[in-house]
C-alpha cells in the first residue's frame, strides 16, 4: 500500500503512539454486552414456559375427566381454527400495509428533485455554502466546528483541485424526502414540542444538536438556521451515493449523521442521511446489497438500528471507541462486525485492527456500493473521541479504504461521508486526505480538470 504524501501536513509532526488501555476486543456476535441501553426481553406466559398436562389434574372423577377432554379437544379445534384466520388475516393486512408503505416510498422517491443533473466536467464531490451553520454564536456553544465544511472546500479550492463551476451543490431534502426512511412522528417532534397554546420552541432540536438554550428559540428560526443547513447535507448525501454508483467514487463533504435512525436523533445528528441514501437506491432496484464501514470513533448507532433487520442487505463493520457516547447496547444487534477499542488506541495497532476486519468484511459480503463514514473524531486531541490516530493516520487510513475499494476483483462503488470531529484542525486534515487521494490517482474526474483547464 502506498504511503500518503506527508508535505500536506507540512505543518504537522509525528507523535509517539499513546498507550493503550486495557486490550482490544473483537466480536462478531449480535449479543449485546452493554445493557445500559438493551431491551430485555419480557414473557407473558404465566406459567413461565411450563407444560400444564391434562393428566395433572387430578379433581375430577375418571369417566368425568374422559369426557371433559373430548369437550376440550373439540373448543381446542375450533379456538384454533378461529385463531388461524384470525392470523391470516392479520398476516393478509401486514402484507397489504407493508405493499402500501413500500409503494408510498417508491412514489416518494420517484417525485424526488434530490438527483440533480450533474455535468460530466463537475466532479462527484457535493458541497453548498449554506452547510455551515451560523446564528448568533450558538453554535460556539457545542465543540463540533459548525463551519468545518466550507473550511474543507475552500482549503480543496485553493490547491487548484476544482472550482465553483466542476463542483456540485446539492437540494435541500424535503419532508418527502425525508419521509423515505423517517417516521411521520419524529418530523413533527423537529417542529413542534408543546401542547396546543404555546410558541413552537425547538426542546427536542436543543437534546439533538447539545445546544440546550436553542430550546429557547422559535422553531422557524432553528429550521432556518440549524434544521435547514443539515436537510442540505442530508441532501447532499442521496445525491452522493447515486453518483458513487454511475461514477465509481462520490464524497459528500458534509454528512455523516450516524447517531439518527428513522425514529430519533442525536449527538448533533438530526436526520439519518446514511439510511435514506441507501433507502433511495434500495427502492430503486439500484442495488441489493450495502456495506456500511463506519470508523468515525462513536459506535453508529442510527444506521444501526434502521437496518437491524435487514442484515442479509446490508452489512455494518463499525469500529469504535467503546467507552463513550452512545453504548447503546440494544442497537449492537444491528452490527455485523463489531470492533470495539479502549481509550487512546494509536496508529499502528488501530490501522491493522482496520484493516484485518475490513478484509475479513469483504471476503463475507460482496456489496454493491461501500459507505464509508469517515469521522475524523479519532484524532489525537479530540475531547469526545479519546483516541489517539495522528493526522497522518487519519490521511494513511482514508486512502487504505479507498484502496480496498478500488482493488476488489470488481471495484466497489465508494461514497464517503465527513461525520465528526471536534477540533479545529479537523478541517485541514479532511482537506490534505482528499487531496492525497486525488494525487494518488485513487478519485479524479479528467473532465473537470480539462475544462478548469479552459477557464
């Protein structure tokens, strides 16, 4: 594998690996270790699973007991038969819900404005000004840089690697759009969190984003300012994944928000981006299978739980720092290959834990597309991540998924999400590793070069 180029962290030394606490552990099992968060599964079987045999009872007068049991084979017969059509036409119901429900989606999907028309000379990297989000200083008030992405373009720009005119700004995802993957219910708890009679203050946003004095701000206010910027991401995200499929790569330079599933948010994740870019191409006979490699340093636990039950479709390598936010235990069931390690893991044993499993994912699961949720919150430094990868593991790291990708016996479509990351320096590392990328010949759009070339 090739080194990256380290002249685009000039800035930048390296450091010695941190220790490691305690040991690393792998386990591929579904089971969840940590119940903090696990639904514990409760009978409602008085008898406890206990078999109850006529022959135990023992009140009634031998020739009585004979006749009571051909009286209660024949109730037995017909409660049974009752009991089966009933199930049938539950059975028939589901179905008919669930063919509703799907035709819904697809109707959903097919009215979409989300896959715009993208030139041959513009490259797959999806970005617009109005991702960063901005009001007030608010957003000073959680560690997430809020303008990290407008910090990555700009810093791409400059080296000359596109321009405004080969790069691809996304739609803002509509409630349509939305509603592809997400309930009804969780739409209207973004918007509304008070009984009748009140101002529409914004309780539910402020638990997503972290921010609790946002809880004090009219809802459209938050929608424009802190709602929107993510449903443009979100957007952004759909659109990249299409993209990674005509073109073979595809990154969305804002994206990522792993900790939202279908049904509820948080860690600064409003809308489960990952699952409606997959939905989109799932329902459109697009692909039928999915990896998701997720190496943000938090456990994913959004995409998680929206695919728990599609495992033979999607398959989930998720590499995490396992002390911290979320350990949700229960969403562990929707990992197919779980990697969790202890505080401050560096570069060395973290890049062969990476990539052992990902070959070891790979030769499980042959997927048609790859997402890759490439958090940078594993950086050394980081106050939420706690571990201890240097810049230049992070840029070695992001180009050995790219060369797994690529290196396949039949290349794998590849679209990359920016996820977290809460130091300042995070944006000049996203930045140097897609420019090593590009340099390394593993993403390029010849088209856009040759047309920059003209202007």
């Amino acid at each position: 594998m090739a080194e990256p180029d380290d002249s685009l962290l000039a800035q930048t030394t390296d450091t010695e690996p941190a220790l490691v606490v305690g040991g690393i552990k792998e386990n591929r099992e579904t089971r969840c270790e940590d119940t903090s968060m696990e639904e514990e599964a409760v009978s409602d079987d008085p008898t406890n699973g206990e078999e109850v045999r006529l022959s135990e009872i023992n009140d009634e007068p031998e020739q009585s007991l004979v006749s009571m049991q051909e009286d209660r084979h024949v109730e037995r017969r017909t409660s049974e038969s009752d009991d089966i059509e009933e199930e049938e036409r539950e059975e028939e119901s589901t179905e008919q819900e669930i063919a509703e429900q799907y035709a819904k989606i697809r109707e959903r999907i097919q009215k979409s404005k989300l896959y715009v028309n993208v030139e041959p000379h513009q490259w797959p990297i999806i970005y617009s000004p109005d991702y960063n989000i901005s009001f007030l200083g608010f957003e000073k008030l959680h560690p997430f840089d809020s303008g990290k992405w407008g910090k990555v373009y700009n810093l791409l720009k400059k080296e000359g690697m596109f321009c405004d005119e080969t790069t691809v700004c996304p739609l803002e995802a509509t409630e349509d759009d939305l509603l592809v993957a997400h309930t009804k219910q969780y739409i209207s708890r973004l918007k509304k969190d008070i009984s009748e009679g009140f101002p529409k203050w914004s309780i539910s946003v402020a638990g997503i984003t972290e921010i609790p004095p946002v809880a004090l701000l009219p809802n459209y206010i938050v929608q424009k300012k802190v709602l929107r910027p993510l449903r443009l991401q979100t957007g952004g995200s759909i659109l990249a994944a299409k993209l990674a499929m005509e073109r073979g790569w595809a990154i969305n330079i804002g994206g990522g928000f792993h900790h939202c599933s279908s049904k509820q948010g948080g860690g600064f994740c409003a809308y489960a981006d990952i699952t409606l870019a997959l939905r989109f191409l799932f329902h459109q006979g697009t692909i039928k299978k999915a990896m998701i490699l997720d190496l943000d340093a938090h456990q994913g636990n959004g995409h998680e739980r929206d695919f728990m039950q599609d495992k033979e479709s999607v398959y989930i390598l998720d590499v995490y720092n396992r002390h911290i936010y979320p350990r949700d235990g229960f969403a562990k069931r929707g990992i197919s290959r779980k990697v969790e390690v202890n505080y401050f893991i560096a570069d060395e044993q973290y890049m062969t834990l990476v990539a052992s499993n990902l070959e070891a994912a790979l030769n499980e699961f042959v997927p048609d597309i790859l997402v890759y949720n490439a958090g940078t919150d594993s950086l050394e430094g980081d106050p939420l991540g706690a571990l201890s990868i240097t810049p230049q593991g992070i840029i070695k790291r992001d180009m050995m998924v790219f060369e797994f990708a690529r290196d396949r016996p039949k290349p794998i479509p590849i679209v990359m999400v920016t996820s977290g990351g809460y130091q300042r320096n995070n944006a000049d590392i996203i930045a140097a590793s897609i420019l090593n990328l590009w340099r390394r010949g593993l993403i390029s759009c010849p088209e856009a070069e040759e047309f920059q070339d003209l202007i």
